[in-house]
C-alpha cells in the first residue's frame, strides 16, 4: 500500500465516521414520513418525538463511499505499477540499428 492509498482509506473512514455521528432522519406527518435532515445521533428529535434514523439513505452513503474509496484505491494502486512498468522497459532509442 502506498501513501496516496492509505491517504484514500483514512479520508473514507472519516467521511464514514462522520456519516455515522451525524445520519439522515425522518420524522412522521399527517401525509407520510419528510426528512428531518442531517442531526447528531444522539440528540434527533428537534420538533420531531418519533424521529427516526432514514436507513435506506444512509446505506445508499454508505455504499457510495466505499465504492468510491474502493475505486481510488484500485486506480492509485494501477497507476503506479503502471509508472514502474513503464521505468523498467528500455526506451526504443536504445536498440541497435542492424
């Protein structure tokens, strides 16, 4: 693992960290259930007693940041095997002519 992949893991655990202390909720109305938009896990209810943690969208986040990390992850790890294999080859200047 290199720098800019472990930079990658700590960014994602942080956004994942934080979409934890902070998840999307929603609360009952006479039409249904609105988003009672982004609160602290631990205090949800401003206005709202039977406010609930929205769990539909926050595994929607929750898969997207690891889809995104996994796919930066991937490419930073290809584009610098591809960097070396590219230092390693002989350039074409270096064949001898016949």
């Amino acid at each position: 693992m290199n720098q800019r992949q472990r930079l990658v893991l700590i960014l994602a655990f942080l956004v994942v960290c934080g979409m934890a202390l902070f998840p999307p909720w929603k609360a009952p109305t006479d039409y249904g259930e609105a988003d009672a938009g982004y609160k602290l896990v631990f205090w949800p209810s401003h206005g709202h007693t039977l406010a609930r943690v929205d769990s539909a969208r926050l595994a929607a986040q929750l898969i997207a940041v690891v889809a995104l990390a996994g796919a930066a992850y991937l490419i930073l790890r290809r584009s610098r095997e591809w960097q070396h294999a590219k230092s390693t080859t002989a350039p074409a200047h270096s064949l001898t002519p016949l």
